[in-house]
C-alpha cells in the first residue's frame, strides 16, 4: 500500500500547492515593455508600400493650425533641439524613447487617437525609431520626410514643396552606370554578369559534424 | 481506480493542453524588442563611403556588400563585388545565410541610405549581427567616390588628403588609366553553407 493511499488528503494538499504556485507563477510573469504586433512580412510588405509617412507640405497646417489631432516629436538630443526646432514640437531624444514616462505619453496618445510625426535631423536619423514603433503596434506614428534639414531649407514656403521631390528617398539622383564608365570607353560592367560572386555562407552547425 | 490518481491525470491533462498554447508563436528567431530599441539608436553601423571604398581597393576578405535594390537597378549598376538581395526577397530561403558569419562585415547599399537602414533595423530583429549601412548610398558614393570635389585650397590638410584618396579611387573605379582594376576585388574565397543534415565523417 502506498503511502499516500493511507492519507488521500496529503495528495490532495500537494496537488493544490503545486496548482496555486504554477498560478501565482503565471500572473507574477514580468510583463515585457514591448511586443511585436507586426511579423517580419507584415514589416516589409509596409515598408514597399509606402506607407506612413508624414510630407513636408503637411507641416504648413500643422505650424499654423496647431491641431489636437497631430503631436510633433524631436528626435534629437537637447541640447540640439534647443538651437532650433519645428515650431510647437516637443523634444524626445531617441536615448530616452524607452523611459518608462514617455511611454506612457505615447500609449496614452496612442489611445486617444492622436498621429505622431518623429523627425530627425533627417530623415535616417529617425528611420530606426519610426520602424521599431510601427513593429511594436504604434500605428499612429508617422515619420517625417526628409527631417528637420529639409524642413529647414524651405521653412518659408512649405507649401510648395508639394511639387518638390528632393525629400523622397530611395531614389538614384545620377545616372550611375554612365558616372561610373571607365573615361577609356571600355564598358565596365560588362563581364560584370557571367562573374560569379562568390560569398562565403553561414554554416549550420546544429548536427554533430563527426570526425576524429 | 484511486481517485487520487484520476485527480492528477486529469492535471496532467490540463498542463499538457496548456503547453499548446505557449508555442503558438511561429515567427523566426528574434531579439526582444527593448534590445532592438537599444541597437537601433546607436548610430555605431554607419559606415562612409570612403571606408567601403578602402576595403574594397584592399581586397578586405572580410567584406561583403549586399545591395538592397531592385534586380533592375543592381543589373544596370553596382558596386564590383556586392550581391543582390531586394527587400521583398529578404526573407527568401538561403538569403539569411548571407548574415551573421563569424568576421564578416556586410555592409547594406541603396540609393541612398533609408532602404539599407530599414534592411539592418529588419536582419537586427532576427538577431543578425556585423551588419553595417552605407552612409549616403550610391548617391553619395558618386559625389564622393566617383566624382570628388576639390576642396578650398586653404582647406584643412585632412580634407586634402581625402581628396588625394578620392582621387585615387575615382581610378581604381572608373577604370581611367589603370589596367589592374579587375582583379583583387570579386575573387572572394568560397565557403557555402554545408549541409550536415546527415552525420558527416566518423573514423
């Protein structure tokens, strides 16, 4: 006869301590500050299609207008800010993107509804901070075109940059094959096709790769 | 039967049921956001257009440029050496195993700098390290490499001698005046990634 079979209660006592720790164990689990809410498809497909970006010409509304609807975000540090920002921005320097305060700032906005522009000094600096956001399911944040630099050169006639394509991005601005040609009139890149390049791969080393 | 044994099978039960649910997340390896966060807001993985071009005149073994523009855009121009891999085909099977291998630099190349930016913060969420950018892009390599512009002449020294660089590389490039241009710089030695799915060897 086993032991516990004199006693049922004591089974029954262990089986309820473990039940109530696993329970205290999974509500006590630390909450992580962020999650991803966009895989790494939904994350490229975004970024080809464009989407999310806040133009040049749309600052004009927002300097003038001051909407409630639009909140302005300065990427850079302070000290930076302070020589010189968009009219009614306010200043979040990516060091302290993830302070517990200005989370709450964002969420709290997030759930109001309000759009936030990040911007940089241009439009690189604030591209890491824009994509982590949209990843972890701020979708209200916008990045701005060309940053604080183009917004700069053309502060007073915003609205026409509307015609402008100098703060696109992702386009070549020469024509690189006819710069590059060699000045002695070869072709350059003509061997360049049945050339192979020749990379050196990761290995997979998860199996046991025998030998002595 | 005991009920105390029909009492813990049925917790059993209930746990492995549970387990179902822990797993339900199908995505790749990836590092937890507030890393990514960290990673991301350090302005470490720039790399100047000049120091890709060093590396390249060099021969660096330890270079790889991986440009991340359409198949169109590489076809018509790229830089000697760098492979293709569009955005849209990041994800595609084999291309990961470009990404992470021990003492390689892969340097992300676009137009200009935003498309390899979104490339790295994309391979830095799977984990990926050595990943570098080029600040500027092939717009900035034309400007700087290509076609240098000669500075003042009361121009600090180091601008001279940049310039000087410049200069030099716009040859090595263009192909102008110099016959050795063509080799050195594709015939990187060749690792693939084996397959060892099958235990290999064993005396």
């Amino acid at each position: 006869m086993h032991i516990h079979e004199r006693n049922p209660w004591r089974t029954l006592i262990a089986v309820s301590v473990f039940v109530v720790i696993l329970v205290i164990g999974f509500l006590t689990m630390p909450k992580p500050l962020f999650e991803y809410e966009k895989s790494m498809d939904e994350s490229i497909e975004a970024l080809l299609n464009g989407e999310d970006y806040f133009y040049p010409w749309e600052l004009e509304d927002v300097i003038a207008n001051k909407p409630d609807s639009i909140v302005l975000f300065d990427i850079r540090d302070n000290f930076v800010f302070g020589q010189g920002h968009i009219p009614g921005a306010e200043n979040l320097s990516a060091s302290t993107l993830a302070d517990p305060d200005n989370l709450e700032r964002l969420t709290a906005l997030r759930d109001m509804g309000v759009s936030i522009v990040l911007y940089g000094e241009n439009e690189l600096q604030a591209n890491g901070p824009w994509m982590f956001f949209r990843q972890v399911g701020f979708n209200n944040i916008k990045l701005l075109l060309g940053g604080y630099e183009y917004y700069k050169a053309n502060e007073d006639d915003l609205y026409s940059t509307i015609d402008d394509d100098a703060y696109f991005s992702g386009f070549p601005r020469f024509n690189y094959a006819e710069m590059a040609a060699p000045k002695d009139g070869s072709e350059l890149n003509a061997d360049q096709d049945n050339k192979p390049v020749q990379v050196r791969r990761r290995e997979k080393t998860s199996v046991a790769a025998g030998g002595c | 039967m005991n009920r105390n044994y029909i009492l813990l099978t049925v917790l059993m039960l209930v746990l492995a049921v549970g387990t179902l649910f822990l797993t339900t997340d199908d995505e790749p390896k990836q590092i937890a956001p507030e890393e990514l966060l960290q990673q991301i807001i350090q302005p470490t993985r720039y790399v100047t257009t000049d120091q890709v071009a060093k590396m390249i005149i060099q021969g660096d073994p330890s270079l790889l440029m991986v440009d991340v523009r359409s198949a169109d855009e590489y076809d018509e121009y790229a830089l000697p050496g760098s492979v293709n891999i569009p955005l849209e085909e990041l994800l595609n099977e084999g291309n990961m195993g470009y990404f992470g291998v021990p003492g390689v630099k892969v340097v992300f190349i676009s137009n200009d700098d935003i498309r390899a930016d979104q490339t790295w913060v994309l391979t830095k969420r799977l984990g990926v390290d050595g990943t570098y950018v080029m600040k500027g892009g092939l717009n900035c390599w034309m400007q700087t490499i290509i076609e240098p512009s000669q500075p003042d002449a009361d121009a600090p020294s180091v601008d001279h001698a940049l310039y000087a660089f410049r200069k030099g590389a716009q040859i090595y490039f263009t192909g102008a005046e110099s016959a050795t241009t063509d080799d050195g710089n594709v015939e990187v030695q060749v690792r693939r990634r084996e397959k060892t799915n099958v235990a290999a060897g064993g005396c």
